[in-house]
C-alpha cells in the first residue's frame, strides 16, 4: 500500500453527469475523489445541485477532497482587460464557493489561461502581476471558507508553463497560506521532472498522478508512459511529503465507466506495487 492515500479525479468522466458514475467509483473501492468542474460533470453555478452531490457522496461513503477549478482560454486572471480579468475572478470565486459547500479540503488552480507563448519581457510581467493581484483575492476568499487554494504547474507552452512561475506567484500571494498541485504529466512535459518536487516540497499538499511518453498529455495510467515512478515515490518520500496522490486519467465519451475505472484501478495497484518495492 502507499503511504498516502490514492483518490480519483473525476475528470475522466467529464462528459458525463456526476451522479451517473459515483455508485460505480464507490464500488471500485476508491473512498476519495477530487471533483470535476465540467459543466456537463456537475454545474458548479447551481448550488442545489452541488448540495445535492454532496449528499449522495455521503450515502455512498465517498469524500470529496478537492475541486478542480475550470480552466479554459477564456478564464484569464492575468489579463490585460479589467473587465475579462474581473470575470475571470468571479468565475473562480464561484468555483471556490462550490468547493467549499462540497465540503472539499482544497481547490486546484490553474494560475494562468490555457493560451500558449510567452509575451515580451515587460507584457509577461504585467500578466504576472495581474495575476498575484487575483490570486491574493481567490486566497483571502477560500480562507474565510475554510478551503485551501493549491496552485498547480501548467503545461510548459502555456503562459505560465514552468515551476518558476509558481514559485513567483507563491511569493506574492500574502493574503493565505496557499499550497501546490504537482502534476507529474506537466512536469514531464517540462523537462523539470528532476528538480520540480523538490522546488515545490514546502507548499506541496497534492499530486496528480498521470503518465505520458513526453509528447502530449496523454494522461495515461502512471507505469504507461516514460516517467521514472519508483524515482518519483522515493522523491515524494525524501521530500516528506504527506498529502494525497489523485489519478488524473484520460477518459474518452467512448469507454464505458467500466472500462475507465478498470485502468483507474490497475493504476492504483501499480502505485501500491512501486510503494511496497521501494520501502524494502
């Protein structure tokens, strides 16, 4: 077994409604999840409905962890226009609000927009500042709600796309403790696999656990891809870490529930046979 407990993001099930794959998610034996912010998932605007998830998460006896923010090129904090930048953060704010009446521990964030390149020196500056300026906001929010905001390492071609990036950002928030999201897929990707667990070892409270072969995020089942797991483990555990790894799998509208859960489940036993080979 790991020394930390495995949830299931969602995600994998994005298109399809919440309450239709829970009882299957609970059956396959996972007891914590990390919720999907898709609006075909779980329509985070309508508070009855979130009740409502919350409620039958309870009957099936799983815990909702942490929410996945939404992330889009249209949700943009960073940017240059006041009024796309407010919307943007009252997007978020909802997303947080959502979390928190789902009773999740933490919310993962995207800090910057899905849009790839890196502007000149003095634009990517400005994106950054706007940036610290709305996370300052998103963190003071989640704090009064009692949820932890978690920001996570982007895909290197996006505008925020390297663990310095975090790293700043981090420095600039001052109004909440705020943690990190490593994406093990995003950090591959990036090449900075072999430094980023340790950049991030202070603020690090979650991991989401995906595999790829260092071309696309693929989002396999770790053990899949080119990614050095038992390498990984040993660097969570030097690093003392001690949160919760989430699987963060590709799930296409073609495969069943079956066959998802399935490949989530061989996953996790691919994790408890890595954990089990490097404690000896």
């Amino acid at each position: 077994m790991t020394p930390w407990p495995i949830a299931l993001s969602t995600g994998c099930f994005y298109q399809r409604s919440i309450f239709d794959i829970l009882p299957s998610v609970s059956e396959a034996g996972f007891r914590e999840i990390e919720v999907c912010s898709s609006p075909r998932h779980l329509d985070y605007h309508n508070m009855e409905q979130v009740c409502q998830a919350r409620a039958r998460m309870r009957e099936l006896g799983l815990v909702p962890h942490s929410f996945h923010a939404p992330f889009t090129d249209r949700l943009d904090i960073t940017s240059l226009d006041r009024s796309l930048r407010e919307a943007s953060l009252q997007e978020l704010l909802r997303a947080c609000e959502a979390a928190a009446a789902l009773d999740c521990a933490q919310v993962v964030l995207h800090p910057g927009p899905e849009r790839p390149g890196r502007p000149p020196e003095a634009e990517f500056l400005q994106h950054m500042h706007h940036a610290a300026e709305s996370l300052n906001v998103v963190a003071a929010r989640c704090c009064e709600l009692g949820v932890q905001l978690l920001l996570e390492n982007m895909l290197a071609h996006l505008l925020f796309g390297h663990v310095r990036d975090v790293m700043y950002l981090l420095g600039e928030i001052n109004t909440c403790n705020v943690g990190t999201c490593l994406d093990t897929g995003h950090a591959h990707l990036a090449r900075e696999m072999g430094l980023v667990i340790q950049k991030l070892s202070g603020h690090l409270k979650l991991v989401h656990i995906n595999d790829n072969h260092g071309d696309w995020d693929a989002h396999l089942p770790p053990g899949e891809g080119s990614i050095d797991w038992p390498w990984v483990v040993a660097e969570l555990r030097r690093n003392d870490f001690h949160g919760v790894l989430v699987l963060e799998l590709q799930g296409s509208g073609n495969d069943s529930v079956e066959t998802v859960l399935a490949r989530a489940v061989r996953a996790r036993e691919f994790l408890d046979r890595i954990c089990a080979q490097s404690s000896h």
